[in-house]
C-alpha cells in the first residue's frame, strides 16, 4: 500500500467511530461491524467481503496506540481530509520549491533529505518509518513486500481446560495465501512479469511545477509487476477466503479474557511478505468447586460442628485428586487453610489451594441429637459473644 493510499484512507469513518473515540470504543465498533460483515454470514457477498478487510484494516492500525498516533499526526500534517494529496494540507500544488529556491521530491521529503524535522529532531521520515513498519526507513518502491494484518477470534474452555492448558484445532474463516498459486497471482505454470512502465518499483514521478510527485504505477497499481496469466482461484489477488483449521496451543494457567498471540496465523501479506498474527482471546467457564486468585484456586469446604470442635482428618478435593488436611480442634467458621502446591502451574510458577472452612449447620435434628446439642449447651463454657458492660452513673 503507498504512502498517499494510506493516508487518504479514514479509518475512523471505516469503524464508524468519532476521532476521539477510546480503545474500548473503537474495539466495541469493530466486533459488532466484524460480525455483521463475517463472510461465513454472508457467502458469496463480495461487497461485504472488501468492508470486512477494510474494517479489519481500521482495526488492525486503531487498535495500537502508537500505530494510531503516528496515523493522526501524519494525516494532520498533510490535511487528509481537507484536500486530500492535491495541496498536500498547505504546500502549493502549483509549484514551489526548497530551501534554495531548488525544487524538490516528496520522496525526498519523506525520507528526511528535505530537511523537513519533526519536533523529536527526526526527519519526516521517521514518523513514515513507524507508519508502516519499516523502522524508520521509506523507499519508494511501494511494490515491496507488505504485512499482513491481525486477526481476532474468540473461544470458550472449560475450568479445568485452561488451568491444565490443552492443544484444539480452530476453524477459521478469512484470508489466506491462494493455495493453488502460492500467493503469486499467477496461473501456475506462469510467472508475473515486471511492469515495464515503473521497471518493477510500483511508482512513477511526474512533475507539476516546480514539484516532482510519486504515486503508484497505474499499470501495475503499485505492486512492480503484471500478471497476464492470472490464477483461476484467486483471480490474480495470490489471496482467497475460506475455512482453513490452524493448531493453536493453550498454555496451561490462562485467565479469563486473556488473549494468546499466534505469530504468522493472521492474514497473509502482500507481494511476498509476511502474514500478520492470530490473536485468541480465551474465556472461561466457571467451576462448580473451585474458584480463582491469581496463581492459587480458592474452594469452601464445608465441615460439621463436631469436626470443626474436636478437630478431624476431611477429605478435600484439588484438580489433581483429594488430599487430607487435618483440622485443629476448635477451627472456627470462615478460616482459611493453605494446601501448597495445589493451584494453577504456569512454567515454573505454581499457586497453592486455598481452602475456607464453612461449618455446616443442621436443618433438622432428631430427638437424640437435640438431647445431645441440649446436654452440650448445658455443659459449655462460657459464652463466646463479646459482652457490653453497662456503667450506671449517679447524678446527685
């Protein structure tokens, strides 16, 4: 994509979302237009399919913080929007010239060999370079290789899936490199040839004025070849859209909306380059049992009077089996035991379980037990219940 698509492009207006809007914002937009635009909803759509990239795209640059700021800086600096490329946001389309009264190439500009800083003292350049991706560096041959975006799905585990961590096949439905020509375009058999209008660069230059600007090669459309053969499947694109299963495994100890990057799984890139990333993001069943604090599990157990009294060896459930944990007589209700080495693992971290005594109480008592709950009432000592002492005072 060149420079001048990229920023005549309003990603805000793609995601329906003011230019202030808040991450929160931006991602509610693109979950609800993804799903409305989802190609397995609407099969053979090739209306929807070209929003659904295009909201991907908005998404894939709004999402990222600096990616967003160096979007608003660069369309502020050259007025997108107000114009567009024609004035370049206050530069005469007419003509005008350097320093010296020399004319100069936008190329230039862009790269920092106009002399043209930001206010870090780096060139325009820089700002470019992180634009797309290219740390620091513009060329002007936009037919080079191009990342390809982001994509985001969802899945459901169990409790125990995402403590213990698990491999699944996931089925997804997007953009892929063309399996038949490999990503090329090309019928195979064939092989594109290069445009002999920009010899291979995906530019051309043409002078207006006292001004020399690039744009993309029409011939080509900015990729520096030609397809004359063009696959049958993909129509030429070297990308098609289909359910494709990917292997993604789940590490052990993931939390509920945590999300799990699978590097090179996203969409495929463009004219050789690599493919963006898949991000999962996992949520969580509760359990019947257990429950979660960081790396430890927490669970209530429930004891009798007698146990929790007299003190007693409980069976006591964990992810891995019971175990035994001894009460000391005299354990009141609501405290809390550890049992070490019975959370969640993860890599070398392991949590501990957590255990909370509840003391169970009776809803019904037959005659002996009352007698016996009666005698224990009798015999008791004294009254746990903190007392108030009353003070009378004497007014004469």
């Amino acid at each position: 994509m060149s420079t001048k698509d990229y920023l005549e492009k309003d990603y805000y207006k793609a995601l329906g979302v003011a230019k202030d809007a808040s991450a929160a914002d931006i991602k509610k937009a693109y979950r609800k237009l993804a799903r409305e635009l989802h190609p397995d909803k609407n099969p053979g759509n090739a209306q929807a399919e070209a929003r659904f990239k295009e909201v991907s795209e908005a998404y894939d640059v709004l999402s990222n913080e600096t990616r967003r700021k160096e979007y608003d800086e660069a369309r502020s600096l050259f007025g997108a929007g107000t114009g567009g490329f024609g004035g370049f946001g206050g530069f005469p389309s007419g003509g005008g010239t350097g320093g010296g009264g020399v004319p100069f190439d936008l190329g230039d500009l862009l790269s920092g060999a106009g002399g043209g800083r930001t206010a870090g003292g780096g060139g325009l350049g820089d700002l470019f370079g992180g634009l797309f991706g290219r740390g620091g560096r513009t060329t002007r041959n936009t037919g080079g290789p191009v990342r390809g975006t982001n994509v985001e799905t969802e899945i459901n585990l169990e409790f125990d899936e995402a403590v213990r961590g698990l491999t699944l096949p996931l089925k997804l439905s997007s953009p892929h490199t063309c399996p038949t020509c490999h990503g090329s375009g090309a019928k195979p058999g064939t092989i594109p040839r290069t445009c002999p209008v920009c010899n291979g660069l995906g530019l051309t230059t043409r002078n207006q004025g006292a001004f020399a600007f690039s744009e993309p090669c029409r011939e080509c459309r900015g990729t520096g070849h030609l397809v004359d053969d063009p696959c049958p499947d993909c129509a030429g694109t070297g990308v098609t859209t289909g359910v494709r299963t990917i292997t993604v495994r789940i590490p052990a100890g993931v939390k509920d909306g945590q999300k799990i990057r699978v590097p090179g799984r996203g969409s495929p890139g463009e004219r050789g380059g690599p493919a963006g990333d898949l991000y999962v993001t996992v949520h969580v069943r509760r359990h019947a049992l257990f429950g979660r604090s960081g790396d430890n599990l927490t669970l209530s157990l429930p004891v009798t009077f007698p146990e929790a009294a007299l003190g007693a060896s409980v069976k006591v459930p964990t992810m891995d089996g019971n175990v035994t944990l001894k009460l000391p007589a005299g354990t009141a209700s609501g405290r809390t035991f550890r049992v070490k080495g019975k959370g969640v693992k993860r890599g070398s971290a392991v949590g501990d379980l957590l255990v909370t005594v509840e003391v169970s109480v009776p809803k019904k008592l037959n005659d002996a037990a009352k007698e016996a709950l009666e005698a224990f009432a009798t015999a008791a000592p004294d009254d746990p219940r903190p007392q108030v002492n009353s003070r009378v005072s004497s007014h004469e």
